[in-house]
C-alpha cells in the first residue's frame, strides 16, 4: 500500500509538470507564430509586444491572489480550475479574427495560468519531503526550462504545417489529459488556517504590476513624459500634454507602498495578508526572489527578439526557426541529469551560479553572431549552452527560495516566488522589446538620413518596419527601387536584436552578482 501511494505520488508530479508545461510551451509557443499573426491579422509592433505582455501581465498580477486562495480553498481545486479557465481561453485564441480580440484571449489565459503555476509550486512543496522534495523541485525546474525551448519547436512545426491558430488549439487536448491525470493521481491539500481573504491586498498588488507593464510597453508609442501618439479609446481623447506613461509610473509606485504599508498593519493586527511579510525574514526566501526576479528579466526577454529577427531579417521559416531554438531545449534537457549527478554534492546555490553564467555566455555568444548575413552554425553551441544555464539555475533556484519555508505557508510563498518571476519576465519583455524597436528605429533613421531620404518619407519607413514588427521587411525587398532600403532595414533590426541580446546578458550578470546574498552557510544549511 506504501509503495502504491508513493507511486501515485510520483505519476501525481508528472501531471502537475505537464501542467507547468501547458502555460510555460503557451508562453514560448507564441513567438514563433507571431510572424504568421502579424501577416494574417495585420498587428502591429505594439500589439506584437501585448499578444505576449496581455498574457504576462495578467499573469503576473494574480499570482499573489490566486496563491492565497488556494491555500484557503484547495490548491488542486484550483488548479483544475485554471486549466479550465486556460483551455476556454486557448479555444478563443485559436478562432480570434482580430488583434484585439486575441489580446482579449490572451488576458484571460493569463487568468488561467495565474491559477496554474503558484498551486504547481505548492503541491510540490506540501507532498513532498527532505530529499525527494530537491528532486521533485529539480523535475520541475528542468520542465520549465525544457518547454520554454520546446516551445518554439512546436509552436515551428503547427505554423508552418497547419496554421499559427493550432498554436493555442495544442492547449486543448492538453488541458483535458491535465484534468484526468491530476484528478486520478494528486491528493487535495490546503492549509489548516482558514484566515479571511485580503481584498484590498489583492487590489493593490493588480494595481502595482498592471500599471507597471503599461507603462514600460507604452512608453515608446505614447512618449515617456510628454505626448508623442495621443491615446484614444472610442471617442474619447487623452486631454493632457503630459503622457500617461509617467502616470502609470506613479501609480504603480504608489500602489507598491500602499499594498506594503497595508500588509504590514495588518500582519501586526494579526490578521491574514496577501503576502506573508514575515517569509521575508527568512534569508533563502528574500534574497531568492530578488535573484529570481533579476534573472527572469534576461531569461525571458530575448526569446521574443530572436524568432522576429531569425523570420523576418534572415530568413528562416516558423519550423526552421523552431528546429534551431531546439538546441537551446536539449540544453536544457541536458542540464536536468547534470543537476541530478550533482545533488548533494554540489550546495544548490553553486548550480544556480554556474547556470547564470551559462546563460550569460550562451546570449553573448548569440549576440555576438547576430548580423544580417548570419547563418545558423555558430548560433547552435550558444543556445544549447544558454539552455544549459537555463536548466540548471531555474531547478536550483525554485529550491533554495522554498527550502525553508513551512508547508502551510507554502501557496503564498509559492505565489511570491512565481510573481518574482513572472515580475521578471514581464519586465524583461517590456524592457528588450523597447530597447529591440527603439534600436532598430534610431539605426533605420540615421541610415536613411545618409541616403538623403527626405524626413516624411523616412519617418513613414521606420514606422513601417517598426510597427510591423520587421515584417514589413520582406516587402521592401521585393521592389528594385527600395532594395538599399530593405539591407539598411534589415541591418537596423540586426542591431537592434543584438543590443536586446546584450542587454539580456547584462541583466543575467546583475542576477549573478545577487546569488552572492544566497551564500551564507546559514542559508544552505
């Protein structure tokens, strides 16, 4: 009977990994497909940068929430419920006729996934113990860090065969496997304390990240303090010189204090709070999530320029672009047995350091290799080195933040720990898609300005390229007469793809330099 439930307990891991693969593979998955949406839906730069921002920001901003409630109400209660959400969602996104309306969808997947991924991390944390509990957290991890590369492959191959909208219709007959298996194999648990739900928490912490993503998408349409595009919705217009970008700024600030002042008065009340500041007190636990965010913001980030600049500036086809990104899932792969064969040999945080710098040279590498005459062969070593570094440090990471942290406490330290994340990754598509576009827009201009194109039809091509993405690119070589323009454009994109690559490596090195706080004995004991 033991072994039986220890079974139950282990095929119950791998349907809550398969779980974590349906939103990480959604997230990656996309990508590849955008250039196909791009053409089919004729979106532009900015709603490129919302088809994936709807999702991380939603995601992002309900982590907290969702990882409360379901120590409250069930974390398996409420993960099949996210699978529900999610799948509804995907079925909508694969018959969306429009941007918006695909925007719209992406919104609520992110409901969905925000439901998913904190419960994932809390069953994991409650049902396992002692050294089972690290290899549980290593499954995971490598999962994440596999599908996130995987992603792309399958995203490749149901875009070029079928259609992007089989991108999200994959998510369908995941979801019910998910159900069945879940349901079958993973026990319920929740915490014993049945404190009230923290509304205003809630509120205050959507209205920190919401604002805060806004603002950093936008800042390039809307301008970052006065109005460069005035915003419209219907038939109201924006009133005010002053861009709302600086506004989102201040509210998100403002929120951000108020959700900590708010908490911390109501923990000394002894009431229930969203977050459980006193997790912070625990030095694996803080200093992890500042790691984990910082990390996140490279991680994530440069999978979003790569697959624009491999379509639309060399060449590649959604599967080609797939087949090449598969090197950075066998990294990965491979990254799970090195961090098995280095278990309790090797203290967790010295994996995680070893990976970040992996991954630092694996996107310096890339970066270094990024031109418009680029080939495929030096890209391989350096995403499949990347991916190593992704497998290592995401498995070892998850571990040390949840290391310490009691198991009642779990789904909010779960929670925490995915918003850290996620925080992270929203940032880091904001941030490199603005330094991708605004790069390529500086570059495009100067080199038509030393073509003596004059200023209004100069702007109207850095605007064409910009706006779609880069696809407009292979319709300015078609024509003979704007040849010289579609090379300068495509030598623009180049760069602006390389500086986003640098940037990338720029902000892993900071995440680097942040695993120092993780080396206290005391902390790796």
């Amino acid at each position: 009977m033991n072994e039986r439930m220890v079974g139950r307990r282990w095929a119950g891991l791998v349907f809550i990994s398969i779980a974590v693969s349906l939103i990480i593979v959604d997230s990656t998955i996309v990508n590849v497909a955008v250039p196909s949406i791009v053409e089919d839906l004729g979106i532009s730069s900015t709603e490129v940068q919302w088809v994936q921002e709807a999702y991380t920001l939603v995601f992002a901003s309900f982590l907290l929430v969702f990882g409360s409630l379901a120590d409250r109400f069930g974390r398996r209660r409420l993960m099949l419920i996210g699978v529900v959400v999610f799948a509804l969602a995907s079925i909508a996104a694969s018959l969306a006729p429009t941007g918006g309306a695909l925007i719209a969808a992406r919104l609520v997947q992110g409901v969905g996934g925000s439901m998913i991924l904190p419960t994932t991390l809390s069953l994991i944390n409650a049902t396992f113990r002692g050294k089972e509990r690290g290899i549980a957290f290593a499954v995971w991890g490598s999962t994440i860090g596999g599908m996130a590369a995987v992603g792309p492959l399958l995203g490749g191959w149901l875009t070029t065969a079928f259609s992007w909208r089989w991108a999200f219709g994959i998510n369908i007959p995941l979801g019910v496997l998910i159900l069945i298996g879940v349901l079958l194999t993973v026990a319920e648990s929740r915490s014993e304390q049945r404190a009230a739900i923290d509304g205003v928490g809630a509120l205050l912490s959507v209205l920190t990240m919401a604002p805060l993503v806004f603002a950093l998408i936008e800042g390039r349409t809307y301008g970052w303090w006065t109005v460069d595009t005035v915003p419209t919705v219907g038939a109201w217009t924006w009133p005010l010189e002053l861009s709302p970008v600086p506004i989102a700024f201040a509210v998100a600030a403002i929120a951000l204090v108020a959700f900590i002042a708010w908490g911390v008065g109501r923990q000394r009340r002894g009431l229930s709070t969203l977050l459980a500041f006193d997790l912070f007190r625990i030095g694996s636990f803080r200093n992890g999530n500042i790691a984990a965010a910082v990390v996140s913001l490279g991680e994530f980030g440069i999978i979003l320029a790569l697959p624009l600049w491999l379509q639309f500036v060399v060449g590649f086809d959604a599967l080609q672009t797939g087949l090449l990104l598969l090197s950075l899932a066998i990294g990965s792969f491979v990254a799970s047995g090195v961090a098995g064969a280095l278990s309790g040999k090797v203290a967790p945080v010295w994996v995680v350091r070893g990976g970040l710098l992996a991954e630092i040279v694996g996107v310096a590498g890339v970066a270094l290799t990024i031109g418009p005459d680029a080939t495929w062969g030096p890209l391989i070593p350096f995403l499949f080195v990347y991916g190593l570094g992704v497998g290592l440090a995401t498995a070892q990471l998850t571990g040390v933040v949840l290391a310490d942290v009691p198991p009642a406490a779990s789904g909010q330290a779960s929670g925490t720990q995915s918003t850290s994340r996620q925080l992270g990754a929203a940032l880091g598509v904001a941030i490199l898609g603005t330094v991708l576009f605004s790069t390529t827009a500086g570059v495009l201009a100067g080199s038509l300005d030393a073509r003596g194109l004059p200023v209004a039809q100069r702007d109207q091509v850095v605007s064409q390229v910009v706006d779609s993405a880069g696809a407009a690119i292979a319709g300015l070589g078609q024509s003979p007469t704007t040849q010289d323009i579609a090379a300068d454009a495509r030598a623009a994109f180049s760069d602006g793809t390389r500086a986003a690559a640098f940037t990338a490596a720029g902000f892993l090195t900071l995440g680097l330099v942040s695993t120092v706080a993780l080396g206290r004995r005391r902390e790796e004991r």
